[in-house]
C-alpha cells in the first residue's frame, strides 16, 4: 500500500492511495481539487492516468478539494463517492448519477483492495467526511480541511501507519496577516482550519510505535512555512519520517508499512 499528494494548499487538493493484492491494483483519488488538464497533469507525473483510478471520494464541496470531479467521472466513468449533504451543495443537473454513490460517517466502503472508512469533523462545509484508508495489513489516515479535535477523530485515527495531516496556519503569522477580519476569524474558528500547534497535538494523541511517515498538508502560502510545520510536529513525531507536501509539487510516492 502506497501514497501520494499530488498538490495540497488553498490552490487544490488531491491525493493517490493505491494498494495491490498479487495481479489486482486499485488506485483511489481522494478530492481532485484542479482543472481536468492540470489534474491529469499531475496524474501523469505520478505515473498514474484518469483511465486506471478505480474510484474517487471527495471530502466537502470546497472548490479546492472537488475541483473537476464531476466532469473528470463523467468523461473516463468513474465511481463517485462523496456524502449527501457535499452532493446536495454541488449537484448539477446534467450529470450521470449512475456513476454516484453516497458515503456516511462509519459506513465502511469496500473499494477494491482497499477499504475506506469516512468519518464526520467539524469544518465549515455541508456534511465533510474524512477518511482512513486500509488494505487489511495498513492504514492511512487522511485530515485535512478541519477545524478542531474532537474524540470520534482521534478515534478513527488511531494506530494508523501513517498520516496526511493538514497543518494550515502558523496563528502568530495568520493574525498579523493581511486577511480581513471575518476570514481570520473563520480559519481560526472550530470549523475552520488546523494551525501547525493543533495539528502536533492531535499527532501526540496518535503517535504510536508503529506510526512510520506523517506528512503535513494543506499549508497555507501566506501564512505558515514548511520549517514552522515541521517545528511544531517535531517534539510528537517520535520515530516517524515527516515530509510536507507541496502546492505545485505534491509528494513522492510513500510506501505504508
């Protein structure tokens, strides 16, 4: 089992995790939040294509995280999973719903070789799902766009092998920023996005022997850096490897396990 950002920040999101049992390989997109031509760009880059993703689950209706993904199913027939409350935000008319299929908090979804077990954050969107993702042997933790901790969060996230976790905002940084007052005040709220500081202490809760890779996603541009994210992970990482994930350039491909 493997994973990959291929680009993480305000400008789009979108993330590969694949597993393979013998001769089977599914490979599933987690929100695709760019155009079809940048996005199969990116997916080109990775060694990966449109034609070969088994399914793609998007997170919130968030331009940045559902991007091309209703056109993007549509033309290559593509499984899409999202909640009903992100489908009843973004439903057009005109699109196949044979190819939609609704996701809930604690619902498992078998996906192949890999099964995904969304669950509920708080964040400012219709009804966000986030994900754990497991081939049986590994997990994946995903968390990104979320605004505060919350028991059922840790829970889901516990003795994961390893972590896309969003650090969005350095606080010191955020408040002397430019930003108007209402959006500081969103991005700061419980429902709004994780600083650096509130994504180590959710690490601390989830560090665990067997936690080998984190990765840090979704920084912002104008108000954090990656040595800042990388300063507050730190004293929680314990053994693990940590990687930031990069706007324009995502990640390289991580083995779990």
């Amino acid at each position: 089992m493997r994973f990959c950002s291929l680009g993480s920040g305000s400008g789009g999101n979108a993330t590969l995790v694949e597993a393979s049992q013998g001769i089977t390989s599914t490979q599933v997109l987690i929100d695709c939040g760019f155009s079809q031509r940048e996005l199969n760009r990116r997916l080109e880059r990775a060694g990966s294509s449109a034609a070969g993703l088994t399914a793609i689950f998007i997170t919130h209706e968030h331009g940045d995280h559902i991007g091309c993904a209703l056109g993007l199913a549509q033309r290559w027939r593509i499984p899409l999973w999202m909640s009903r409350g992100t489908w009843r935000a973004v439903g057009k008319e005109g699109f196949d719903t044979s190819l939609l299929h609704f996701a809930r908090d604690g619902e498992t979804l078998a996906l192949g070789d890999l099964a995904l077990q969304p669950f509920a954050v708080p964040h400012d969107a219709e009804e966000p799902l986030q994900l754990r993702c497991g081939d049986g042997l590994r997990s994946l933790g995903v968390l990104t766009d979320v605004g505060s901790s919350a028991p059922q969060l840790l829970a889901a996230l516990q003795a994961c092998d390893a972590l896309l976790l969003e650090c969005n905002h350095d606080e010191t940084l955020l408040r002397a920023s430019a930003y108007p007052a209402s959006l500081k005040r969103r991005i700061l709220g419980s429902h709004g996005h994780l600083s650096n500081e509130a994504a180590a202490e959710i690490l601390q809760h989830c560090q665990h022997a067997g936690l080998g890779r984190v990765v840090a996603a979704h920084l912002s541009a104008q108000n954090n850096r990656p040595e800042l994210a990388r300063a507050a992970l730190q004293p929680a990482i314990g053994a693990a490897a940590l990687d930031v994930a990069d706007q324009a350039l995502g990640t390289a491909w991580f083995e779990i396990g």
